[in-house]
C-alpha cells in the first residue's frame, strides 16, 4: 500500500495525521514482514537470524524517497550494507514504487559497542562477528555447524502445524521420518505450492527427530544455498572437506530443490551424497513445488532417487482447513476478539496459498491493535485490499454473461441481440457492470463482447447499475447474489 502524501496530511487536524502516520507505520511493518520472510526462505534461517532479523525499521522520506534501516552496531551494518544492500533495495522497490533508496545504517540512539574478544566456547553475540568467524556464524559447513537445531526455527513444529484433508498424507510421512524407529522410506520428497506447508513441515522433522536423537547433526538448507556452499568449497580447494562432513550428518533436510536444475556439478554432488547417506541409513528429505518428473534438465540418475521413496503432495487447503488455520493463529491475540464473520471472509476469500492467509491476518490485528479499532468485516475489507484482489479468481466477461443468462433465465444470445425489451436490456446492463468491476477489460473490449456496442453504452450500463443499487434493493440484492455465484 502506497504512502500519503504531504498534500493530503497538510488538509488533515493533528489527530488524523497521527493517525494516518500509524496507518503508514502499520503498512511499513507489513511490507518489511513480507520482505524479511522472503529472505529467511532464500538465505536460510542462521543468515536471517544473525543479519537481517535485527534490522529495524526507520522512517521515510517522501520528499527524497529514502527508507531507513537500523542495525545495533557499526559492524552489523557495514556487514549488512556491503552484503545485502542491493537484495534489500530491491524488494523495497517491488513492494513499494515510492521507495527510491534505502539508507543502511546503526541506530542514531544506539552507543557504538566494543568488539568483544571471543569466549571460552568461541560464542559471540549475533551481529558480532569477525571474519575469522563468518564460516561458522553464517551457517556454513564448518567443524562447528550444522548441530542441534541450527538453522531450524523454533515455532515450526508439528504441534504448530494445522492438519486437514489436503496436507494429512503428507504431515503423517513427516512425522514418520522423524520418528525414532527407521523409517519404510526414504526419501521422503515433498511437493506443494509456495505458501502451503511444506518448509514447515521440513523444520518440523528436523525438531521431532532432535527430540529422539539429541546428538544428531543436521543439515537444512534451500537448494540454492547448497549451490552456494558447493561453488564456495571449490574455489577454496575444499571439496574434500565439503564431501566429508556433508555425509556425516544424519538428517538432511533440502528446500526448494527444482533451483538446482540445469546445474550439472552440483547435481553430480548431491547424487553421490545421497548414496552415501541412503548406503548408511540417513534420512533425507526434500522439498520442492513441483514433482519429481517435472523438473526440467535434472540428470536421470538424480531423478530416480528423488522419486525412489515417497512422493508427498500438499493440496491448497481447502475452506474449512483455512478456518482451522485462522483459529489456531487466533490464540496467539488472546482476549483480542475476532469476529466468526470476519475468520469466514479471510478463510473464504484469501485461497491462494496459507502463508497469505495467515499475514492477512496478521496485518489485520496489528491494525487493529495500532490504532484501537475493533476488528470488523469492513475494517478486513478495507485494509486487506491488496491480498483480496490478488486472491481473486480470473472472471472472464463469457462466465459473467453466462452466469446472469441463468440467473434472470434468458438466452444467452441476448447479450448480444438489438432488442431492447426491459427483460434483456436490464439483465444485460447488469453483466456489462459486472464485466467492469471483475475483470481489468477496458469499456471498449468490453462493449466488443456485447454485440459490438460502443463503448459509451457500458459507461451507460455501468452508471446505471451503480445508481440503481443505491435506490433499489431489489437490484443491489441481485447484483449480490450475482457476485457471490462468479466469486465462489
């Protein structure tokens, strides 16, 4: 959501432009949400932890369109600005058109902190790192990383994880990787699309299987870190070393692993990897969004053990999944009340995938919260109106005419005939409204699918619609009731 701009708080008293600069606090809080959760995913948790978790957010400038980012030290910051800057820049400008520059710098409150020698255990405080320590703190494969829970987050578990008919096959071979006996199969490969589950359920089995084997090494990594770590140890001259400890480890967990296609070394590593951890009764786990035969340009001998134990699939979760999910997420705001309504409209509109279900949200309550609102159905609507057009289902203008033929039962070719009986003129007036608000087709296009019309004609239809519903109620039920049938 875009920021206001100076213009419109120089019209406003000084209590709605508090206001609206919580509206715009509450919108930057989102969208760095959003951002931060896309690089956890691509970077990994241990990166995301140490460098990009910290930072908060400052204030931005319209006038210069510069956003500012904070870090507790100078270290961190230099150590974030010449790693980071251009990957945070740039989802600031996806996410945000107005934000021209992001400025990267330590909290103008913050004192500056010694640098601390290392400890008896060799431990540092997060953000404080020197570069003898950068392998082991950024979570590379070193004599020290990859034990315990590193890299796994802690509220990723599967008594966190809301079960339903679409994703149940898939949670119950989860935790039968996980558990204490050897399991029938591995390994075990996950196919879901993005924001349904199955990044959860990797850090899941990680946790369940540390609970059995509190002496397991575990490595979790996306593919694309993997390639990273890989093309790391061979410039180093380290691959023996890289091949050796990455076959100790007991559980290997891999995310998203259609980004390691059409990269012919590193496929020949992990292959060779998987035997050796397979020959000696690792568990392996995979996820990726697609299945196994339908990653382009993998090498056949990979292919045949990704697919050689269990394909998992993840469905998109279906209504009554989604309302559990929003219930569930809804203890966390305890005695903040949520409206039953207000959890059907999130579980019935916002279908594309959980993680959007569960930021809306989110973002929702944090409104709420901020600025002392109750949350309502139209404050969901209101607020929520970027993830509820994106959600939307592709209507096309021959479904609309389709649908209002059979709901004022006329034939179909009316929409298109010269008659201008009330019967068809009405109803037709109605789909070309329709046509206007759920689809992006222009009054032209549009009046090209009516029988060639002009397009002054739906311009005409659209405003007469639009009047009629606020006189008519017989027309806005309609109209309703139409919105419904072509949204469900």
């Amino acid at each position: 959501m875009k920021s206001r701009n100076g213009e419109a708080r120089a019209a406003l008293g000084k209590g709605q432009e508090e206001s609206m600069e919580d509206l715009e606090a509450v919108n930057l809080a989102a969208d760095w949400a959003d951002i931060s959760q896309g690089l956890r995913k691509d970077l990994g948790h241990q990166l995301h932890s140490q460098w990009i978790k910290p930072i908060q957010l400052g204030g931005f400038c319209e006038d210069t369109g510069t956003l500012d980012l904070y870090l507790p030290t100078e270290f961190s910051a230099n150590w974030v600005q010449d790693r980071f800057a251009d990957r945070l820049s740039l989802a600031w400008k996806i996410a945000r058109s107005e934000v021209r520059n992001v400025r990267i710098s330590v909290h103008p409150g913050r004192r500056k902190l010694p640098e601390l020698s290392l400890a008896g255990d060799g431990r540092r405080p997060a953000n404080d790192a020197d570069s003898s320590m950068i392998a082991v703190a950024a979570g590379t494969i070193g004599e020290q990383g990859f034990t315990s829970s590193v890299g796994l987050d802690p509220s990723l578990t599967f008594a966190a994880f809301v079960t339903g008919e679409s994703n149940v096959l898939a949670c119950n071979a989860a935790q039968r990787m996980a558990a204490s006996e050897q399991p029938q199969f591995s390994p075990l490969y996950l196919k879901a699309a993005t924001g349904q589950g199955k990044t959860h359920l990797l850090h899941a089995i990680g946790h369940a299987y540390l609970s059995t084997h509190p002496r397991a090494r575990i490595f979790y990594c996306s593919a694309e870190r993997f390639m990273v770590e890989f093309v790391q140890a061979l410039k180093q001259n380290q691959m023996i070393e890289f091949k050796a400890r990455l076959r100790s480890f007991d559980l290997l967990l891999v995310d998203d692993i259609q980004f390691i296609i059409g990269k012919a070394s590193a496929q020949e590593e992990l292959l060779y990897t998987i035997d050796a951890l397979l020959a000696e009764g690792k568990r392996l786990v995979f996820a990726a969004d697609r299945a196994p035969q339908a990653l382009d340009g993998v090498e056949p001998r990979l292919l045949s053990r990704l697919s050689m134990g269990l394909v998992a699939d993840i469905a998109a979760a279906d209504i009554e999944l989604r309302r559990s999910i929003l219930e569930s997420k809804l203890t966390r705001f305890a005695p903040l009340s949520v409206p039953e309504d207000v959890i059907d409209f999130l579980a019935r509109t916002i279908t594309r995938n959980v993680r959007e279900l569960v930021g809306g949200l989110n973002k929702l309550i944090a409104y709420a919260q901020l600025t002392g609102q109750e949350v309502s159905l139209q404050l969901a609507e209101e607020q929520l109106t970027d993830i509820l057009s994106a959600n939307r289902r592709r209507i096309t203008i021959d479904e609309i005419q389709r649908t209002v033929c059979q709901f004022y039962r006329i034939d179909r070719a009316e929409m298109s005939s010269k008659r201008r009986a009330r019967a068809v003129v009405r109803p037709r007036q109605v789909a070309m409204y329709l046509s206007k608000v759920l689809t992006p087709r222009s009054y032209p296009e549009i009046g090209r699918k009516f029988g060639g019309r002009d397009h002054s004609t739906v311009i005409h239809a659209v405003r007469l619609i639009e009047d009629l519903r606020q006189r008519d109620a017989d027309m806005d039920g309609d109209v309703r009731s139409l919105l419904r049938q072509l949204e469900s």
